[in-house]
C-alpha cells in the first residue's frame, strides 16, 4: 500500500472546505513571530508545572481505499496525569475575535480540528480521553486567553470518515498527475528542429549539473534562446520525478517570455500546463487588497463557494492559467482571484511568478512548494535574470520610515470620514516622535544607531487597534485610503526590524538621517545570502541564469549559492563578430565628472551614427537624468522619430511603444535606460525582440 505522510495542519481541515480568507480562518501558517511565542509560554509553562512537556511529537496510520495515511505533528504542550491535558497555543492580533470563532464552530474551525486530531490520536494510543485547551495570546503578549473544546467521538470520527475518502480521492488524483508527468518526461522532445548554435550545449551542462545535483549559475547571452534551453532540461528532469518547475523572474513584464517558452513546449505536443502568478496588487477586484470577509465580498465565504462550484475542478481543465482565467471565474463566482491562483499551482507543471513569492519575507508561496503523492523530492527552481537577485533581496530587508512621509499622510486625512480625522492625525503625530526619539543627540549628520523593535511594536499595536475601528465602522475603503498606507507603512518597517534585531547579524545596520523637518531611520540590508539560502532548502534543483552573471564568485556569494558544488558556466553569442560594430570614441567621456559638459556631444554622436542607415536606434543610459539631460541636446536626423522611456512606465505604455516600433515605417531614435550605456541599431520592425525593450530598466515595475 502507498503511504502518504500528512502534517496534522494539512490533515485536519473541515469536509468540504467552509469558510472565508482572513487572517482567523486557520487556513493559513504560523508566522515566524507566533513561534517565538510559543516558546515564550512553554518555557514559562515548563517552569510552572512540573508534568509539562512541550513539542510532543505524535503520528498515526490510518488505513482507506489502498493507501495509507500518516498523520504527524507536534503537541504544543502536554500535561500528564491522571486527566492529561493537551494545549494548544495560538497567537492572533485579536484574541477576543479567534476565542468566538472557535467557539462557535468547535467542529469546523481548522484549529479546533487540529486539536481534537491531537486527543483523538492520543486516546487511541493510550485509551486515556484527554482535555483539550486552547491558550490564545496576542502577537504583542498583551492579552491571553483560555478556551476548553470537548472532542466528541461520534461527531470527531463522522468527520474522519468523510476526511479519508478525500484523502482518497486526493491521492489518486496525485498519483495519475505524477503518472502522467513521468510519461511526459520520457517523450518530452525539444520545441525546435534545430537548435541554435549553443542551445545543445547549455541542455547538455544542465543536465549534467542536475544529474550531479549540483546548483548552477549560468551566463548566456540573449539571442541564445536560453529561456528555453534552461526551462526544457529543468522541467524535463521535474517532470521525470513527477515534479515541477516554479520560474521567476525579477518583474512581471518578464513573465512573456517562459509562457511563449510553455507554449512552444506545449505546441510541439508536451502535455504540460502552466500557471502565471499575478500580483495581488493588480489582481485584487477592491480598491484595496484588504482580505477580510467585513470589507471584501470574495473574501467571504472564498473556500466554501469554491468548493460548492467545484472551481478546482474547472480550472484543472484548462492549459494555461493567466490572470485573465482567474479574473474571470472570480467574477463569476464571487471569490478571490489572487487566492485561487495560489491553489491552483499546485497542479500545473510550470509556475511563472515574480521573485517575491519565492525570496520576500512573508511570501504567500510556502504553501506551493508542496509535494503530493508520488511526486519525488521537490519542485525545481530556475531563476531567471539572476543578476537581479541579490540586489533585490537585500531590498527586502531594507525599508525606510521617514518623520516626513507620515507628515505628509496628515494631508489625506480630509479624505476619510471626519470622526476619525482627530484619532489619526494623533496616532500620526505619536509615530513621528517614536521616529524622531532615534535622532542620536550629539548629531546632525547621518549616522549609525541602536535601537529595539519595542517603540515601533507598541504603535503598531495601537495602529492595528485603530484599523480594526476604522474598518468595522463600514467605512468605505478608496484607493491609496490614507489609514491603510499609514498602518502598512508603520507595521511593514517594524517587522523588518524585528526580523533585523531578531538576527543579531552583521549583515544589518541602522542609520538615522536627519531632515531640516524631522528625520528617517532606515534599515540596511548589505548582504542577504543568508536569507536567501533559507530559501533555496524548498527546491530540488537551482539554476540561475542571465547574460550578465560574472565575476561568478561575486553574483554566487551574494546569492547565497556559494558552495563548492556550484557549477557556473558561460556561452558565448550566437550572432556571428561579423555583424557586430564597437565603436568606442575616446574624446567623449562619458563618466560622471564630465559628463555635463560632454551632453551635447555625446547628443551629436548618437545623431550622426543614426543618419548614416535608416532602422530603429537604440540608445542606453545608466540613469534617467543622463537620459533626460541628453535628450534636452539631441536633434533626431530626417525622418526620424524620438521614443523615450520614461521613469515608472507601465506595462501598457510599454506595450504602446512596441506596437509603435512594429507597425510604423519609420525610423526610430529610442532613448532608454539601462546599466550600460551603448548605442544599437535594432531589427527592422516585425523582427524586433520587443522582449529587449521590456527589459529596459532594472529597477521599474510595470
Ligand atoms: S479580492 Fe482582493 S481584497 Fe478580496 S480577498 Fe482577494 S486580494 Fe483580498
């Protein structure tokens, strides 16, 4: 008989799934700071009692329809005697909220679930009825509560029954999936009769590096076609294992390229099903992504309409999942698209997201790196435009919370209904002084502090108590609402610092600057390897690739990819030297002390270069002011036409210039920024690799 092994969290949910999305629901993971709770409260219980053991660990097989289930976890504490207690500890933000909800569903409620999984395991091993108690305490430690839930055998094991024939199903449903993804790995056949000069070697050095299992980093330059020569080996290996890829790339506007990869592996007869994960920021049908039942209607009641519709369903009939699919069916059904994205990746071969939900702390992803039955070992991880990473990490981990940013919310407080106006505007006022009580005295310059999370933890408390308020009074929520950006701003920063004291590390510093109207502390992150490698323990495989990833040692230490079994490897271009021109012109300088004065020159070279030909002209810059400055001074040859990016396009505006670019007769002379400056004359309209254009700046999300 086949085995599948079930944390008790996955194991204990309600038949079929009810409920809404909302921090409560039980449906999600504890966070990092419920877990220092925990221990908290089991050190002082252990202390108190001399019969309490904490963290004790507890699993049973249960047997149904040629499986067998186990089902595992970890008591939080023990009480042993003659009437043994089990307890349970939960932190939530409001204690008073969780203890009603348990309350009032003792036998749907995920957590009562959980605990009454605990008893029943425990009676069954040691025919003893145990108490069942839950401890809830807030996140800051200022409340706690106590609440008994009773575990009621006829009513547990009517639940259990129902819960092993959907286990059932859900294990044949896992085990066809994982078939059919090995059968599609041995026909799996590259999407093109002939390669391009490189592909063949860069399949061949990946393959080798995943039979050794070793990680990769790998530099190939565009026009190789490395998108699909790294996703073709990395999810032919996946799939060979019943796996699958998870792609992610540093900006949504790159998601374009690995689906026209999927669909080209699909057009050429893989069976394979892809999934693109859009940002719950542009997916969110509200004007703000505020999941709670309260202000959202497809928050409310989200798992008990998608399984009355059988949505899951649906959707696993369709190849390509994007936003619109999701959209779509939210609408229909009034649930959450952003949330059904989450659930349907399980069940796709490739999973196109943005790095956050791979690398962010607090990412959403940690649910879609399980695996199911049959499936060996973990999804592989292909990391596109790798360069990016390392910068972008340590983003994460360095916010900033300025006296002046809040000042200025002060402003948008007319927009909220005036009986809150007064409560804000003081709440705005405490928190500037929590900010400017970091001010070191004996200094005006920017300089290095110390400090605790304890200042920020207690405004933020104070913060969420207000939100809950202002959202209870039906207000009604508009987009960029000024409470909501206020509470983010505030609870984002603090729990980056408590993350940044928490870790004790070198790789952390805090800095205060000084303003001439008040001041910002700023977190700095300058070396996330740390975190990241955290990250990497989730996947089986790791290949990072980009055109730019060298000096190797330099993107592989701050990546956290720095082992002696890392395999690096470099291509060289595919386009024959014969067709490349460098010109470089020495009386130009272009570095940053001469610039100013080289401006118009450096203007009149790009004229004159693009008069000579008629095509479309690409100029790069590695800052907008360069870009800006230099275009003040350019006069585009005859017949030419000036594109420019501008700072913070959107993906649409994007889109724009490239419908430009393909339809027009024209001749373009397109200013863009990049990290290097150069100058190129692209392809003639309809053979231009737009993919190029939307990479234009690092640093802009569209
Ligand atoms: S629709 Fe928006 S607010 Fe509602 S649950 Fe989804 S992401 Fe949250």
């Amino acid at each position: 008989m086949k085995k599948v092994s079930l944390a008790i969290r996955d194991f204990a949910l309600p038949v079929p799934r009810k409920g809404s999305i909302d921090a409560l629901s039980g449906y999600g993971r504890a966070s990092a700071i419920g877990q220092e709770t925990h221990q908290i409260i089991q050190s002082k219980r252990a202390q108190e009692h001399d019969n309490y053991e904490a963290e004790v660990a507890i699993t049973h097989e249960f047997e149904r329809g040629g499986f067998i289930f186990e089902v595992s976890g970890r008591m939080d504490g023990l009480f042993s005697g003659k009437t043994p207690k089990i307890e349970e500890i939960k932190t939530t933000f409001s204690v008073w909220e969780l203890h009603r909800r348990l309350r009032d569903a003792p036998n749907q409620h995920p957590y009562c679930l959980q605990l009454q999984t605990y008893g029943y395991l425990y009676w069954l091993q040691n025919k003893v009825m145990p108490k069942l108690s839950f401890h809830l305490v807030s996140t800051r430690k200022t409340e706690e509560e106590d609440l008994d839930i009773r575990l009621d055998l006829g009513v547990y094991e009517a639940w259990l029954d129902l819960r092993l024939n959907e286990l059932v199903e859900e294990a044949q449903h896992a085990e066809k999936r994982a078939a059919k993804r090995r059968k599609n790995a041995e026909a799996f056949t590259f999407p093109f009769e002939k390669p391009r000069t490189g592909q063949i070697e860069l399949i061949q050095t990946i393959d080798e590096g995943m039979s050794e299992h070793r990680r990769m980093l790998i530099q190939a330059p565009t026009g190789l076609g490395k998108t699909v020569g790294v996703l073709f080996p990395a999810l032919r290996e996946a799939l060979s294992r019943g796996q699958r890829v998870i792609y992610v790339t540093p900006k949504n506007s790159q998601h374009s390229v690995a689906e026209d990869a999927v669909v080209k592996l699909q057009e050429t007869g893989a069976k394979i099903r892809s999934l693109t994960v859009t940002a719950k920021s542009k997916i969110c049908f509200k004007n703000e992504p505020l999941c709670n039942p309260e202000y959202c209607e497809f928050a409310k009641d989200h798992y008990t309409k998608v399984a009355e519709h059988k949505i899951m369903e649906q959707l696993s009939k369709k190849r390509k999942l994007s936003a619109r699919t999701f959209e779509k069916i939210g609408k229909e059904f009034e649930v959450c698209p952003f949330e059904l994205q989450l659930d349907a990746a399980q069940d796709v071969e490739t999973v196109i997201c943005d790095y956050n939900y791979v690398f962010a702390p607090r990412s959403a992803f940690g649910r879609l790196t399980e695996s199911g039955l049959d499936q060996d070992g973990k999804p592989n991880l292909v990391i596109d435009e790798a360069h990016n990473l390392p910068a972008r990490a340590m983003d994460y981990h360095s916010p900033a919370l300025s006296s002046v940013v809040l000042e200025r919310m002060r402003e948008d407080l007319v927009n909220i209904p005036s009986r809150f106006q007064s409560d804000a505007s003081e709440l705005i006022d405490e928190c500037i002084q929590v900010v400017l009580n970091r001010k070191p005295k004996d200094s005006d310059k920017p300089s290095k502090i110390e400090t605790t999370a304890a200042a920020f933890q207690e405004q933020d408390t104070k913060l969420r108590t207000f939100l809950s308020q202002y959202l209870e009074a039906d207000t009604d929520i508009q987009p960029r609402d000024v409470v909501l950006r206020l509470c983010f701003y505030w609870s984002e920063f603090t729990a980056a610092l408590e993350f940044a004291c928490d870790r004790e590390r070198t790789e952390f510093f805090i800095t205060f600057h000084p303003h001439h109207t008040g001041g910002t502390i700023k977190i700095t992150c300058c070396d996330a390897s740390e975190m990241l490698k955290e990250c990497y323990d989730d996947f089986e495989q790791v290949v990072g690739f980009s055109a730019t990833l060298k000096p190797f040692e330099f993107y592989s230490r701050l990546a956290g990819l720095e082992t002696p079994e890392l395999k690096t490897a470099e291509f060289s271009s595919p386009f024959p030297a014969a067709h490349r021109k460098l010109l470089i012109i020495p009386q130009i300088s272009s570095k940053y002390s001469d610039r100013q004065r080289n401006y118009p020159r450096i203007a009149e070279t790009i004229q004159k270069i693009s008069a000579l030909k008629p095509g479309n002209y690409f100029a790069f810059f590695p800052s907008f002011e360069f870009l800006e400055r230099t275009l003040e001074q350019f006069s585009a040859p005859p017949g030419f036409m000036v594109l420019r990016q501008e700072r913070g396009m959107r993906n649409d505006d994007v889109q724009a210039v490239l419908e430009h670019l393909r339809a027009a007769e024209k001749t373009h002379s397109s200013f863009c920024r990049s990290r290097w400056g150069f100058l190129r004359r692209g392809r003639l309209p309809g053979q231009y690799d737009h993919r190029r254009v939307c990479d234009w700046s690092p640093s802009t999300e569209f």
